[in-house]
C-alpha cells in the first residue's frame, strides 16, 4: 500500500474507533437478530429480533433451502430503523448460521437458494452404475466425498452439497462462486461482487486444513470439485468486506459458534460454554491448536486461536418434537379454537420436567439423537426403561432434557485434560438453557459445577458485535473488547 493510502487508512481507522456504536447482526436458522452495543459501557443501546421468513418448501423430505435475497432485505430493513444511531456507528460485524452455501454470479448476486446446514442430500444413495472404482464401498454422496478427500465431510456441509448438486446437476449455469449466507449479507452491504470468507466460516464447508488455515484444494481436485468456485480467504482473519454506501466499514462474517462464544463469554481462556438453540453445542477455546477427540471438531476462532466444538443436531431441536407430540395429542383431543400457544405449552412442559426432578421420580433414558450425529447421521434415537412410573408427561419431558443434557456431557469428557483442569466457569446461552430451569439442573448435575447465565440475551449478535469492535480499532483485540464491554446485560423490555 503506497505511504500516502496507508496514511489515509489509519487515520480513517482512529476516526471510527471515536465512534461510540457497533452493530451486530446474527442470521440463525430460525431467526434473525441485529443488536446496537455501546462500547463505552457494553449496553446494548437496541436490539431487534424477528422470526427468519426466507424459509422455502421442500421439494424432498431431506432438503432445507431458504431464500438469501429474503433474509439480505431483513436485515437492511432492521439497521435502516436506526438511521440516528448510524453516523455514530464504527463498523457492523455479522455472525451466521455454519455450513450452509448458496451460489452467487459474476455480480454477486444469488443465483440459487441457500441450502442450509440441515439439508440431508449428502445421505442420498449413489446410484449402483455412478459408484466410482477409486471410492469402493462408498454408497453414498457423503461416503464418496470421504473417499475421495480424505475428509470427514459430514452431512449439510457446504462442500457435500456442492458435490451432490454438481454431480446431478443442480449448480446453476451462472455460478460464479459459492459462499455462505454470512458472506452473501456482507457482499450486499458492502456492494461487493465477490464473496471475501473468514476461516470461521470456511472450515465450516469441508475440505478445510484447519492448521493451515485454508481450503485444501488438493483434496477438493481429487474429489473432482473445482476450486476455482471456492471464495477468496479473508487474509487476516477479521478483514473487512468493504463499507457500506453510507462509509460504515463491514467486517467478514464469522461463524455463529465463535460468535456466541464471543457474546457469552466472560474471557477468552478458562470459560466452557454450553449453548442449546436448535442444536446444541459446547465450546472452548485454545491459544494452541490440539487434536479433538472423536466428536469434538477444532475450528478457527477470529484473530487467531481455537475453538474445540461439540456440535448436537438436536438439543432445542429434539425438545420440540416432544412438545410437537404433545400438541397434536392436545389438538386431537380439542385444545380450543387456534390450538394450544407456544407459551402454554413449554411452560407446562417445563413445570412437568421440574415436579419430576423435584419429586426425585424414576426417568426413562432417552438417547436424544433423533436427528443423528455429525459421526452417525444414520443414528436414531431410542427411549428405554418405560415402565408406568416413566411413563408419564413429567418423567418423559424430564427424561428428553436428560438426554440433551448427557450428549453435552458426554462432549465435555472428552476434552484434552490439559484444557479442561483450567476451566473456571461454566456459561449457559441460549433459549432453550436460559428458558428452562430444569436442563440448567440437569448440567449443573453433569457437569459438577454451578451454570451461569451469559448475560447477552442474544449471544451470537453480541458477539459480532464485540468482533467489529475489535475489527474497527476499538479494542486491540478479542480478550481487551471482552473485558471492557463482555457480558452485557440485556432486559426483556430492550427486545423489539
């Protein structure tokens, strides 16, 4: 960069850490979020919450798409209600849902939909004559992939869907490049025409050398996946995208799980966070990569670091199909005109689970995996030790919660000893912990220690938050914004 430009940068870069303001945006599966914090204090001055209306039909049972034109125009919609707050804000920082890619043209624009971390067509059976010589044994989609590349690519990871797509001709004949729904939202604030990706995001698709930090295009040639569709590394991580037509600087989007951790957490080192939304995760960070144990992923973490993850497809996900089953039974039997509301029914499921915790009754054992695992996507759930006392609505509601509660637990043993001796706190986030005291009970139990509640009501905007803080040059890095403005608190009456 000539002397001159990298003048004019750092004294751009001094002149937005005089801003007050950081926004962060959060697209989850389910909803979408976008939070103003301060960072003089950690407050979040605004905060608005919506429900994700981008979701598409299925054309099978096994796909998940959702319309990123839709949830891009959500977005902009919610920071443009806050034009007063916007000449005073540094930069906007963007946490989204892992693993999902779309396509987008030489303009960057979508040309597809966004198939999301939930969709199943890399469990597809590969038909007997399209079985491939150099990947013997491998019947599906996902088992070829593997074969291939030597990676462990599980189901509704971006780069497996790209191979099942390209394979039956599904990548739209404009497709310039792939990205995820993060880097999509950045591109269009930005008004960029090509994806720029952090390696949070990145290691989420497959195919990714976590160490090295970059896509091993190696692998993906022996797959015969074309690299030339894979998007640009933001080098280094916490890059920006660009800015926005009113000059606010766009940070590249990092994954949803290093955003909530960095939301939740209280500090960068010492802190295990247990995060239950519709998946469930566990987290912890690592100055040094360490090999994971089976079931436990090392990711990129921004600025550097690790993050080891342990990832549920179900948790809140497998607690409303219970509460699905109860409603239809409430329905059928004449639950009143509109049916029985979301409110009535978790609260009484919630007041069920905790007479049963507190009455001391017997539980059915219920393995919760009734979504599968990342390891086992074929896995199903299973619910033994029924007798009359089990049951019942309040053993089997408690028994769901135990099961969620013990597939975390059963992630936690198998953190390195050298990591878990210097965890000092335990952090809860997340709906379905902050909503339901019995779970909270059920992990303090497992675990051996007390949960506290991560303050940040909306844990993976905070972190974004927090992210373009760091990004702007407000806080030199992650454990400084941490400490000055982590855990803010949020009260019911901020929720928009």
């Amino acid at each position: 960069m000539p002397e001159n430009a990298e003048n004019a940068a750092q004294k751009a870069k001094v002149h937005e850490a005089q801003k007050p303001y950081v926004i962060g945006l959060d697209i989850g599966t389910t909803s979408l979020c976008a939070t103003a914090v301060d960072t003089r204090d950690g407050s979040a001055a605004r905060t608005i919450v919506r429900m994700n209306p981008a979701a598409l039909p299925a054309a099978a049972p096994d796909e998940r798409t959702q319309d990123p034109d839709r949830i891009v125009d959500e977005l902009v919609e919610m920071i443009e209600a806050w034009r007063d707050l916007l000449p005073e804000t540094a930069a906007i920082g963007i946490s989204a849902q892992m693993h999902g890619i779309l396509y987008v043209d030489d303009r960057g624009r979508a040309v597809s939909p966004l198939y999301t971390w939930q969709d199943g067509r890399g469990e597809r059976q590969v038909a007997e004559q399209e079985q491939e010589q150099d990947a013997p044994g491998a019947t599906t989609y996902r088992q070829r992939l593997e074969a291939l590349s030597g990676y462990p690519v599980p189901s509704g990871y971006g780069l497996l869907t790209h191979d099942v797509l390209r394979r039956t001709g599904g990548v739209p004949a404009a497709a310039a490049k792939l990205c995820t729904v993060g880097d999509y939202a950045a591109m269009r604030l930005a008004g960029r025409a090509a994806p720029l990706i952090d390696a949070t995001q990145a290691a989420s698709l497959g195919l990714f050398d976590v160490r090295s930090r970059s896509f091993d295009t190696a692998a993906a040639a022996r797959a015969g996946i074309d690299a030339a569709l894979l998007p640009e590394l933001a080098v280094p991580s916490g890059a920006r995208v660009g800015t926005t037509p009113g000059g606010i600087p766009v940070a590249a989007a990092i994954g949803d799980n290093q955003a909530s951790y960095l939301g939740a957490a209280p500090a960068l080192a010492g802190c295990l966070l247990l995060n239950v939304g519709t998946g469930a995760q566990l987290s912890l960070y690592s100055p040094e990569p360490v090999r994971p144990a089976s079931g436990l992923e090392l990711r990129p973490f921004p600025g550097g670091g690790w993050l080891l993850a342990g990832a549920s497809l179900g948790g809140g996900k497998s607690y409303a199909l219970l509460a699905g089953l109860y409603r239809e039974i409430a329905e059928t039997l004449g639950g009143g005109e509109g049916g029985v509301s979301d409110e009535r029914l978790y609260a009484a499921m919630n007041r069920w689970a905790l007479a049963a915790l507190d009455e001391g009754r017997a539980l059915p054992r219920v393995d919760a995996a009734f979504f599968g695992t990342r390891a086992e996507p074929d896995r199903t759930a299973t619910v033994a030790g029924l007798t009359p006392a089990t049951l019942t609505p309040q053993a089997l509601t408690a028994g769901m919660l135990a099961g969620v509660a013990d597939e975390l637990a059963a992630f936690a043993a198998q953190l390195p000893p050298c990591l878990r001796v210097g965890v000092r706190r335990y952090v809860g986030a997340g709906n379905g912990i902050r909503r339901n005291p019995a779970l909270r009970r059920l992990l303090e139990e497992r675990l051996g220690a007390p949960l506290e509640l991560a303050e940040a009501r909306e844990e993976a905007a905070f972190g974004a938050a927090v992210h373009a803080a760091v990004c702007a040059g407000i806080f030199t890095d992650y454990d400084e914004a941490l400490d000055r403005i982590g855990g803010a608190r949020l009260t019911e009456g901020d929720i928009v």
